[in-house]
C-alpha cells in the first residue's frame, strides 16, 4: 500500500469513528474539495506532511495520533 492509499485509508477510518462527513473535514481541516477528492480517490501520487497536519487538525487530533495505525508501519508500506 502507498502512503496516500495508507492516509485515505485513515481519513475514511477516522469519518466513520467520529461520525463526520468529508465536507466538515474539508471545512474544519482548511484542506479544498479538490484536493480532497484527489488524496481519497488515490490520484495524489504523494501527500506532504503539511497535508497530514492539516488532516489531524481538521480530526482534532495531534500527527502522532494520526499516524498511530499499523497500516503506517513501515513493513506495511510501499516506500520510494
């Protein structure tokens, strides 16, 4: 699995534990539509570490905590 495949992965995890929509994500997150659309269909070739930022902020959450998934092991992970 890629990371961005990993990090969609963890955003439709998180939707779903926490009862939220994308579109409160987007808006609570400061991340655009477009963009979003682009990591959860798995056409972003590479998600920057600011994005995941932005990501667990938008969740209320630090990096740390979401990035605490085995699914993000390294083992579990095609890195280039």
């Amino acid at each position: 699995m890629t990371v961005n495949d990993a990090v969609a992965k963890r955003v439709t995890q998180l939707l779903a534990e926490k009862k939220m929509t994308q579109y409160r994500l987007e808006q609570q997150s400061g991340i655009q539509h477009g963009h979003m659309q682009w990591i959860m269909s798995g056409k972003s070739r590479t998600v920057t570490l600011s994005t995941v930022m932005m990501l667990a902020n938008g969740f209320g959450m630090t990096v740390i905590e979401f990035l605490n998934n085995d699914m993000f092991l390294f083992e579990n992970l095609e890195v280039e």
